[in-house]
C-alpha cells in the first residue's frame, strides 16, 4: 500500500511540475489557430446585395444592408452629381430582403417612380429612384445571385478545424481539473471535478448545439470557454467550496448569449426591444442607487437571498443592446440626445454608488458609442472635457479617490497601506515565472479580492505570464476581429454593438491588469470571463453575444440567418 | 456604413493601449522582478519573514550561510568566521541593512525572468575568502573597527570585516550596551572617521599637482606654528626637512602650511576628484559620505584640515578604492563584494589622478614604510602605505588607521584599516595589516 502511495505521490509531482509547460503551449495553440480562423478571409470575399445602374449606363454595386447615397466621398454609393446632397438618401435591406428607400432630409428630394416619397418608401426591383435631377434604377440580388454569392463566400473552419481547436481546448481543461485536483483539500476535490466536468460539457454543449445550426464558426466562443476555463482555475484555488456558484453563472453566462444572439438575428425586434432594454438598464441602476449593500468601498452589491451580484455588470449589457442603432436612426438628433442623456443618467448612477471603474468602462463604451453614431471628434472631445470636470469635481467631493490618485505609481512607498494589494500582486506574479507556480500552488489568492481584481496576478502566479498574456491577447484578438469585420458588415448596429461591446471588455482589462499593476489607479474592475464572480461573468458571455453577431462569414454565427433557409421561405 | 466601418478602428486604439501597456509591464518585469518577488511576504519564497532556500558561499565555495530545509539557516563552521561575516552575510531576521540576505535576496532566493521562484534557491557568491576575513577579525581581536582588502586590478574586495560582531548562529539575547554600539553597521561601507594623517596623502596630491617646486623646497617645523583662530602643533619640532620626510614624520606643520598655501577649495575639490566626499556604489551597497570643510585661509581650522582634523570625515571603502588608485596608476577599479564572472569583462576604470601623481605618491608611500614603520615588521611585503592617528577628542584614544598595498609579484592587494580608539596608526593598525595581509599572501592563488 505504502508503494502505491509513493508511485502516486511521485507521478503527481512530476505530474505538477510538467503540466506548466504543456499548459501554456495548449493555450498558445489554442489563441493562435482561433486568432488565423477569425482573421481569415478569402481574397474575393465582397458581398453584393443589389446593383444601381446610373444616368451614364454604369453599375453601382450595394456592398452593404445599408447604404449611404449622397455627393460626399464617405457616402457608400459616391454620385458627383451637383444637385444631390452631400448624404442624400439611405437604401436599407432587412433580414427578410424587403428594400426601404429613406430621404436624408435632401435639399432637392427623393422620387419614387416620379413620385415624391415622404420620409420613406419600400424599393422593388426595377424601381426608379429619383435623387434630385438624377435618375438611378435599382435591382436587388436574385436568389440565384444570393446563393453562388453565399458559396464563394469565406467558410470558416475549412482550413482551420475548430473540432481540433476544441480538442486542444478539451486537452487544457482535463489537465487543469486534474493539477487542481492534485493540489486542492481532499475535501474539494469532488466539487472540483464535477465542476469542472460541467463546464466541459457545456463547451461541448455548446459546439454541438452550433453544429446543429448548421453553422461552422467557433472561435470567438472557443476563445471565450479558454477565459472561462482559466477562470474556473481562479476559482478552484480561492474558494473551491463556492465553485458550485461560478458553474452555475457560467451556465446562465452561456444561456444568455444564445439569447441575445437569437435576439440579433433581427433587427426589428432589436428595434422592438431597444426601450424595453434601456428601461431595464436604468431600472437595474436605480434599485442599486437606492438597495444595495456596500461591500469593500463600492455599493455596487445587491444581495437576494443566498446571491449577491453586481447589477452594474449586468447593465452593461443592456447598455450595448440599447445604444447601438442602425443607419436610419442614425441621423435623427434626437436619438443621439437621448443616447447621450442615458448614459449620463448611467455613468451619474455608478459614481453615486462610488463604482468608479465601472463607471470609466461605461464611459469609454459611451465615446465609442458616440463616435460612431455621430462621427463627430468635436462630440467626442467635449465628452471628455466634460467627463475630466466630472471627475474633478467627484475628487474634491470624496477624497478617497483624491488619496488613491496622488498615491497611484509609488505603491513600494506605503507596500503595507495603500499599495498592499498592489504590490502583493507585483510579487506574486514575478515570483510565477513564465510557467507560473503550478495550479492550485499560489498564495496570491488569500489577498482580499485578488480572484477578481489581482486576478491578473493570481493567474500569472498559479500559471505564469505566458498564460496570462494569452488571455489578453484573446481579448485583443476579438478587438482586431471587430475592426475587420466591420468591413463587411451588414447593418450599422451591428458594427456599433460589437465595438461597444469589445470597448468594454478592453476597458475592463486595461483597468484590471495596469490597476493591479500600479500603472494606473487601482479601481477594482474585473477582469472579463477570468475573474471570480457570477454578474461578471454572465455579463462577459452576454456582450459577446454582440462581437458573435459581427461575423458574417457564411455559415458562421448563429445570430445570422442562413440565407437558404430565407429563399425557401421566399418560394413558399 | 463606409463611415461606420472606418470608425470602427477605434477600438484599435484601445488595442494599441493595452499592447503598449503589456511592453511596459513586462519590461517593468525583467527590470525590477527579482526585487518584486524577493519581499518577505513572499510566501512561495518566504516563511514567517525568513528565506526558506539559497546558499551563500564565499569566493572558493565555502558555504557561508544556507537554508537548513527545515525554516532555518545554517551559518560557516567556524564561530569567528561567523562573527567576522555577519555583516556582509546578514541573518535571517534581516537586521542587518548591508547583508547579502537582505540586499541580494532576489539573487539568493534564484529568481529568474523565465522560472519565477519555482524551484527556489539560488547561489550567491561573494568575492571574499572567508579564512582572510576570520585571520582579520581575530587581528582585530574584539576592538571595533573595520579591515579591507581588494584586488586593485579587479576591484573584488578579498576581506571586508567589520568588529563590533555577534555569532548569527547564537545571537546574544541583548544587543545593548557599549560592546554592541553600531553592531548593525558594516564599518568598512557605513561609516565615517575622523581620518587624521592618512589624509596627508590627499594634501599631498593636490600639493604634488599644484606646487611645481615641492620637491625642491626645505620645511622647517618648529613643533607648532600659529594662525589666526589657535595653533597648529606636532609631537616634536621636526626641525628642517624635504616633503618626503614631512610625510614619512608625518609632520602636521608641514602639512598645515601646504593646506594654508593651497587653500580649501582646492582641497575640497580633490576630496571630490578622490571620490572621498561622495558616495561610492559598491555593487548595490551605498558607502557613507565623507565630509570636508572649507574654512577661510589662514585660520587653524584650514591648517588642521590638511592634516586629517579639524571637521574632516573619511569613509574607509571610499579611501580604500583611493589608494587601490594610487597603486593601479591613478586609476581604480569599481569595488565589489560579489565574486565577478571570469568570462564578462569587468567594468571600467574610473581614473582619479594622473599616474605621475600616482607614482609620485606611491614613492612617497614606500619611504614612510621604509624610513618610519620598518620595512622588518612587514616581512615579504613590498608594502607602500601611510598610518593615521586620528585625534577623537573627548579624552578617548585616537582611532589607528592604516591604508597602503603591496606590490609583490602578482598579488596587487591594497588595503584599509581602521581600528577605533586603539591609539598608534602604525603600531595598532599597522600589525593587523601586516597579520591580515601575511594570510593573504600565504593563501594568495
């Protein structure tokens, strides 16, 4: 018996010692065959949705769901005629292909077949378009078009198969489970595994449910599940006894971006829902305003029974689905007013409850928001001023943030006061190395509130830097996916809520990481998907949905419809 | 959706900023990691505030110290060799500031970029011999003070003892009283004399340098000599003699007059040159400041200045690299107190004064020896060196100081030594350089 014991003991520490190398390979695996999946795309890979022929007898094609017709040379159909206007009319698709033809308030507006159409009209093939004194004819795709179209289209997971990612990804986890399980208490070691067995079903879950759609993409959500994973090891070394709590929220996380997704596949019931989420957003804010606990500085902590949460996190959310627009309300004043006065009701909300980081998050998702909508640096700019008066004047008002601010940079000053956490998180991750102290091995994790805001440092102790920066640059990845994607986007909001939604998860990173760092403030943000807390998590899943719905590759993303299925609705 | 799509990229500047970020970060890292993780709290390397692994051993490998596995350390055999390297070693409780335990902590606890701390317990090697620095504590024999010996080509401090000791493996249950004054200190890094006639040799430099006709003049001293605020005075009027003699007698009326002639600013000015009134780096210890003031000419203050007196303070590592100086051609080599790789080059010489004046000094050097200290009581040493005796006021002996090196045949040692209140330069100072430098010699490979 006593054998057996040593073979055991003896096969777990070279066990212990060997999986920190093979783990941060997996994961490098892992970032770069999703990062050349996501960034990859074929050459001839424009999409066309509809042809205008012009008074010389040239075509313009329709590259996008929406379309911007006007002099101006940013306009996405460019017309040097001098009686239009520099942004004259929008000719905007929806999901089932019906064309609506929009006046952009034209100084010599737009006909319809000869007919002056008010503020909108439908477009059907064949339709004459009349903007000012030119005459434009106007034909959709044919179905016939639609599908060779579809075909030449870029098919992710042909070159790169995201089953082998997977697999890899299947590979980091069981052996994550396994060290966790070498290093915890006996007593944790069931919760651990089953744990951590059902996030791996539910990566599988997930995948197979995806596979069911007919789509092919996984990346982004494979991407997302190695963040998840890394935080599942965060929690299996602070509080194994509480993992039962992180499943549970990752099970929701997950559930709620299925939902959104299905949410964004069309955008008339995103318009439908637009109010119903701002409402909920800013009712969320008001029961944190005035119920919630505080808990270590910020009132940011609503408890419900057994549950406390963070009803800010979940706010972003709604605040992504709510700010974004498509084109044609875009060039409505009104709405970027309302825009603007919402996220200041937000940003005001979160500064009372002194949620300060937060707050910068909602504000950097506010600029970019604000930028995009309206284009305009001078918005942006004065935003700013405003925000730096803002913060001044919160400064003078609570001198706690005054302190942390003169103190930020020279935490070794005071390395027992005010650069505790700071300089805690500074050793523990030098003392991980590249390949990190082993899972389960840190001690960083007894700090409080290092397994969400130091959490950068617990994983790059426990995992090393190798690991912690492949989780950055999983974040990165979705970021430069956003950008790109963009190019062939469909419909604006699209565009406006994946960059909204990446802003965010950056914003929350730079804060995260730098915070804990001592190059920035400390503020106490989490670090997206890793960080140890339920709202956080589910939030991160639930902005994702928005990056997911950015990818129009074919067959890709679920939050698209498939093209074949809406030609056979069409026939019917 | 073009305009869309170009605004898009602003979510690159946040890439951009969290890439800049992480460049920052990870330089930040490899810079300042092995202090980042080398902090007591550091629970994957510390215990209770203690090292849990790492080994110090001295320049031929004998383990000075070393984490016995079980929360403790485990110090050299020998009691006295103990004592005499508590102050470069340190002990586990971090007392003592200049301790190889505290000041490179990083480099014991083997901290590196690529491994972190994993595996812990690195190997520190220092310069010194541990037998030279025992042989130059049991020299001491219980008096307070310091002994130093480098290599004056390489810089690498041989012995670097400081008295005023404790045995780390057995500490005293009270560090009060007299017998522990200072015990925390490394005297040879720490601490400032009164230099007394060891000082000469900077009033000689600067006389060598800016009197063109020093050789030529004859001194008369008459065994005192007035200014305006008191009077200079020697043991015994010196009568008439040549600037070699005035230093071999060490006649402090001699060196009142070249003091008065050349006035303090020009001293002071060398005291910077010699790197006396600064701060010396040696490795990552800092040496004290020396001090030297200037007082208007023609007062007693500036005549005594030139003679090691007055407000004078001298640190013994800073005078210890200015005569390694004088014997390397003018030019010294940076100290250290870890044993230097044998592949990378050592870093360069800083040049403190001419050779010629080095020379000329060195000259100087080996008539005192020959003509006052007696070349018969350093036998087999060509030894070059000037004693101290410096005047502490308040009734008590004066501090004995020795500094000098030999110039045996491939053995370029120079060396410092101060022994508080033990009276004569040369009688006290003197036999425990001659003991110390008699082990080095023997021990020389």
């Amino acid at each position: 018996m006593n054998g057996l014991e040593a073979v055991v003991s003896a096969f777990a520490d070279w066990f212990s010692c060997g999986v920190r190398f093979v783990l941060p390979v997996l994961a490098i695996l892992i970032v770069v065959r999703c990062g050349l999946s996501l960034l990859q795309r074929d050459a001839e890979d424009i999409e066309v949705w509809g042809w205008l022929t012009l008074p010389n007898g040239s075509r313009v094609a329709l590259r996008h769901w929406e379309n911007i017709l006007g002099r101006s040379g940013s306009s996405d159909v460019c017309l040097a005629y001098p009686t239009l206007s520099r942004r004259h009319a929008a000719i905007i698709r929806d999901m089932r292909g019906n064309w609506v033809l929009y006046d952009l308030h034209s100084r010599h507006g737009v006909r319809l077949n000869r007919d002056p159409i008010g503020g909108q009209a439908e477009l059907h093939a064949g339709d004459l378009l009349s903007l000012g004194d030119v005459d434009l004819v106007f034909l959709p795709l044919t179905a016939e078009e639609e599908t060779a179209q579809a075909e030449s289209r870029t098919v992710p997971g042909r070159t790169i198969r995201p089953g082998f990612t997977l697999l890899l990804l299947l590979l980091f986890q069981l052996l994550l489970t396994l060290q966790h399980c070498i290093a915890a208490d006996q007593a944790d070691v069931l919760q651990i595994s089953v744990c951590f067995f059902v996030l791996i079903l539910l990566t599988w879950c997930a995948y197979l449910l995806i596979r069911a759609m007919r789509r092919t993409g996984f990346e982004i959500e494979t991407l997302a599940f190695l963040l998840s994973s890394v935080g599942f090891s965060v929690a299996a070394t602070s509080a194994p006894g509480f993992m039962w709590k992180n499943t549970l929220c990752l099970v929701l996380g997950v559930g709620l971006f299925f939902c959104i997704g299905w949410c964004l596949r069309d955008l008339n019931r995103v318009r439908r829902l637009r109010w119903a989420a701002a409402a909920a957003g800013l009712l969320l804010l008001a029961v944190n305003v005035f119920t919630a606990e505080s808990l270590l500085g910020a009132r940011n902590w609503l408890s419900i029974g057994r549950f406390s949460f963070q009803p800010s996190e979940l706010v972003k959310v709604f605040f992504v689905f709510a700010g974004a627009a498509t084109l044609d309300r875009l060039f409505r004043k009104r709405n970027i007013w309302l825009f603007v006065v919402y996220s200041g009701l937000c940003v005001l909300a979160l500064a009372v409850i002194s949620d300060f980081g937060t707050a910068v998050v909602f504000f950097t998702a506010y600029l970019v928001i604000a930028y995009l909508r309206s284009g305009d640096a001078a918005t942006v700019i004065l935003s700013v001023a405003a925000a730096l008066f803002a913060g001044a004047t919160a400064i003078t008002l609570r001198p706690y943030i005054a302190v942390r601010f003169s103190r930020w940079g020279n935490a070794w000053a005071d390395l027992n006061g005010y650069g505790y956490q700071q300089t805690r998180t500074m050793t523990a991750a030098a003392s991980g190395g590249l390949f990190g102290q082993g899972a389960g091995k840190g001690w960083l994790h007894t700090v409080v509130a290092a397994d969400t805001d130091m959490v950068f440092g617990v994983v790059s102790e426990e995992l090393g830097l190798l690991i912690a920066l492949c989780l950055v640059a999983a974040l990165l990845l979705l970021a430069v996916f956003v950008a790109c994607a963009s190019r062939h986007s469909r419909s604006s909001y699209y565009s406006i809520a994946s960059a909204a939604a990446v802003s965010i998860l950056l914003m929350q990173v730079i804060l995260n990481v730098f915070g804990s760092m001592d190059m920035l403030p400390f503020t106490g943000v989490t670090f997206p998907f890793v960080s140890r807390g339920g709202s956080s998590l589910i939030a991160s899943w639930g902005l994702l949905a928005f990056i997911r719905a950015a990818d129009t590759r074919q067959n890709a993303s679920f939050t698209v419809k498939l093209p074949k299925r809406r030609k056979t609705e069409n026939d019917q | 959706m073009k305009r869309i799509q170009k605004r898009t990229w602003c979510v690159l500047l946040l890439v951009l900023g969290i890439l800049i970020g992480l460049v920052l970060y990870i330089w930040r890292l490899a810079a300042h990691g092995g202090e980042w993780a080398a902090q007591p709290y550091n629970r994957s390397v510390y215990r209770n505030g203690i090292l849990q692994s790492g080994t110090i051993t001295d320049r031929n490998g004998v383990i000075l110290a070393t984490a016995d596995g079980n929360g403790g350390w485990t110090y050299a055999e020998d009691i006295s060799a103990r004592r005499a390297l508590l102050h470069l070693i340190g002990d586990s409780s971090g007392n003592i500031g200049t301790g190889a335990l505290s000041v490179y902590a990083d480099r014991v606890t083997g901290y590196d970029f690529v491994t972190g701390t994993y595996g812990g317990g690195g190997t520190l090697v220092l310069s010194v011999d541990a037998e030279l620095c025992r042989a130059a504590s049991e020299a001491l024999a219980g008096r307070r003070g310091t002994v130093a010996v480098v290599n004056y080509e390489t810089g690498e401090l041989l012995c670097a003892v400081s008295s005023g000791s404790y045995d780390p493996a057995n500490p005293p249950k009270s560090l009060e009283g007299e017998a522990y004054e200072g015990v925390y200190m490394h005297r040879l890094f720490s601490a400032a004399y009164t230099p007394g006639s060891v000082f000469k040799l900077v009033t000689a430099a600067a006389a060598i340098e800016n009197l063109p006709d020093l050789y030529e003049r004859v001194f008369t001293c008459t065994g005192s000599a007035a200014y305006t605020n008191g009077g200079v005075s020697c043991m015994k009027a010196h009568g008439t003699l040549a600037f070699e003699d005035a230093l071999a007698d060490s006649c402090n009326c001699v060196f009142a007059e070249l003091a008065s002639e050349l006035g303090g600013e020009i001293l002071s000015e060398y005291c910077a040159r010699f790197g006396l009134t600064g701060r010396q780096t040696v490795d990552r210890l800092q040496t004290a400041a020396g001090k030297y003031t200037v007082f208007p000419d023609g007062t007693a203050d500036l005549a005594w200045s030139g003679a090691g007196q007055a407000e004078d303070l001298l640190n013994p590592a800073s005078m210890l690299r200015f005569v390694a100086a004088i014997a390397n051609q003018g030019s010294s080599p940076a100290l250290h107190v870890l044993k230097q790789s044998d592949i990378l080059p050592f870093g360069g010489n800083v040049r403190l004064m001419k050779t010629e004046t080095a020379e000329a000094l060195a000259r100087v050097m080996h008539y005192c020896v020959v003509k006052t200290y007696g070349a018969d009581n350093y036998p087999g040493l060509e030894l070059y060196a000037k004693s101290g005796t410096a005047e502490v006021g308040g009734g008590a002996k004066p501090h004995a100081w020795f500094v000098g090196f030999i110039r045996n045949e491939g053995i370029p040692l120079a060396f410092v030594v101060v022994v508080e209140n033990g009276g004569s330069g040369s009688a006290a100072a003197g036999a425990v350089a001659n003991s110390v430098l008699q082990t080095a010699i023997k021990n020389w490979r």
